[in-house]
C-alpha cells in the first residue's frame, strides 16, 4: 500500500532531477567534433593585404588562437574590447578569421574599435567557417605547435573564460614540446 | 502611398532573396538533395532542419550539400563531412553508440516498465475475482435479497 505513495513520488523526483539538469544545459554549446583533430586546411588572402595569403600551416610550431568575427556580429563587438586587452603585449598569436564579411567594413571597424589580430584572414564566403564548423560567431579556437585543434570557446570571451580557460591552456600548449 | 507601396516592394524582394535555387543534373539528384537537406539540422536555429530554415548557416550548408552532390560525393560522405565539422548533433537521425543508447532505448524500457505495472493490475484483479464467496457470505447475500423482495 505505501509503495503506491513512494513509487509516484519517485517517478517525480527522477523528472526533476533530469528536467533540473535540463535547464542548466545550454543548448547552443554543441561539443565540436574538432577537438584533438587537424586543424582544417585553408588558403586566404588576408584582410590587410589581399595579394598575400594565410594558410593554418604557416603557424606549425606555434600555439595560436583564431577567432571567428565579423563586423556585422553584435556579441563580437561584445568581446571585443576584452581580446584587445588580452592581445595587448603581443605575445599571443592571436589571428583573425573575418567569417562571411565585407573587407571594407571589416577594416573600419578595427580601425575604429582597435586591431588585436596579428593577421586577418578573409573569409567572404564562409566556405573555411564551414570547414572548422563554426555555426555561431564568435567563436575562438586554440591550436598547438603541432597544428591539433585544442580548444574550442562558442559565443564571446570575458575575463573569466580568458583567465580560467584560455590563458592557462596556452601556457599549458606552450610547454609541450 | 507610394511609400507603402514601395515598402512592399522590398518585401517581397528580400523574401525572394531567401530562396536560392539549384540546377540538377537528374532528377535522382535533385530527391538526393531533398533528403539530406531534410535529415540535416541547422545549429543556429535548432529545431529546424538545413532544408526549412532561412539562417545564413543552413543556406551555407545547403551550398556544401549541392556542390559535394554535384561532384559525385556519395550520402555517406555528405553525412561523414557534416558530422566531422558539427557533431551527431546535425544528423536528426543519431546514430546508434555508447552516448545514444539511453535515447535510443528509453521508449522501449518505458514501454516495458508499463506494461509490466499493467499485468500486476491485471493479476491482481483476477486473483480477486478468483475469490470464492464463503458459505456466511452467501447466506448474507440470500438473506439481503429475500427481505428486499419481501419488502416490496
């Protein structure tokens, strides 16, 4: 007669404990595929200057990050402000994927806003945004010496995520031979 | 007036611009097209597939899905090429592994969870139909009967 009373309830409390979960799960965060994966391969030209052109190859021995932005993406703008900062120093090869973008418009927004990437790449198509899966920007990516894709940061960075997440794993790639 | 009319006009227009079309060589690979544009989610817009949604993403992705189909590329390797860059999470159909076994055998484990409380109603049930009335019971039920009857 009391199992009529408990199992009910019990049945209620597993709902809310995976419905609890539920909630605290961000649907947009989708794991990439990517991770300890070959960067993919691109050929662009860059941003600045057009008649030279960015490949992933170029920073084989380097831990870089590339940053997927876009003059037109709000949330960049958002973040902005933070990667200026982090970049300062220049000791962080930080480049930047512009994703589906005006080079024109692109150029002025970082003169207005200020420039952290070391190289810009042009992406006017998206078709290399395509291949590293990016499917919101901003997105931020950390490659190793060995060209493997380390990490991947969706929506924009803060503080937070640069002190706790980013910098630690790039001193980490650094003393990996 | 004209200006509405013309707000009308640009309506229209960018409604238009949604909508890109595709040239097929045949028939079969215009239903492979259809296919897999519907079998493919869009990850800006979740819950729609490659093939309803208006994002940028999916007219991206629909793009890669009609060049790679123009080249001759098979469906397996459309499918490999979405989930190496997106995860399963493309695929509306996941397939069958380790993470997906609770998704895939939920509905058959509730299924047998009910009906497993279903035959114990049912058991129970007919063990009390199975009850046989006791001699004092049926005495009592006589009696009851026969001073109704009496009564009227």
């Amino acid at each position: 007669m009391r199992l009529r009373f408990i199992l009910p309830l019990m049945a209620f409390l597993v709902m809310v404990v995976f419905l609890g979960i539920g909630l605290k799960l961000d649907p947009h965060d989708v794991p990439s595929p990517l991770i300890n994966k070959p960067a993919p391969v691109f050929t662009l030209p860059q941003l600045h200057a057009p008649q030279k052109t960015f490949s992933p190859a170029d920073m084989a021995g380097k831990v870089w990050l590339l940053n997927v932005w876009a003059s037109w993406c709000v949330s960049c703008r958002q973040e902005h402000v933070y990667l200026t900062e982090f970049a300062r120093d220049g000791s962080i090869n930080l480049m930047g994927l512009n994703y589906k973008d005006e080079p024109a418009a692109a150029m002025q927004w970082l003169e207005r806003l200020g420039n952290p990437y070391k190289i810009s790449i042009s992406d006017i198509d998206g078709m290399a945004g395509l291949d590293w899966g990016v499917y919101g920007v901003p997105e931020t990516f950390i490659i190793d010496k060995k060209g493997i894709v380390r990490h991947k940061q969706t929506g924009p960075v803060d503080p937070t995520i640069l002190q706790t997440i980013i910098m630690p794993l790039i001193e980490q790639l650094n003393r990996e031979s | 007036m004209k200006k509405i009319v013309l707000c009308l006009f640009l309506l229209i227009q960018s409604v238009h611009a949604e909508i890109e079309v595709y040239q097929f060589t045949s028939p079969e690979l215009e239903l492979r097209y259809q296919s897999l544009t519907e079998e493919l989610r869009c990850l800006v817009c979740q819950n729609q597939n490659i093939a309803d949604s208006h994002a940028e993403l999916a007219q991206d992705l629909r793009r890669k899905v009609y060049e790679m189909l123009s080249s001759g590329q098979s469906n397996a390797q459309i499918i490999d090429y979405m989930t190496e860059r997106y995860g399963d999470f493309v695929l509306y159909r996941p397939p069958f592994n380790a993470r997906t076994i609770l998704l895939w055998f939920t509905p058959v484990l509730a299924l047998l969870i009910g009906a497993l409380g279903f035959m114990s109603i049912l058991n129970r049930r007919e063990t009390n139909a199975d009850e046989q009335l006791s001699q004092n019971e049926l005495a009592r039920i006589k009696e009851l009967l026969y001073l109704k009857s009496n009564k009227k």
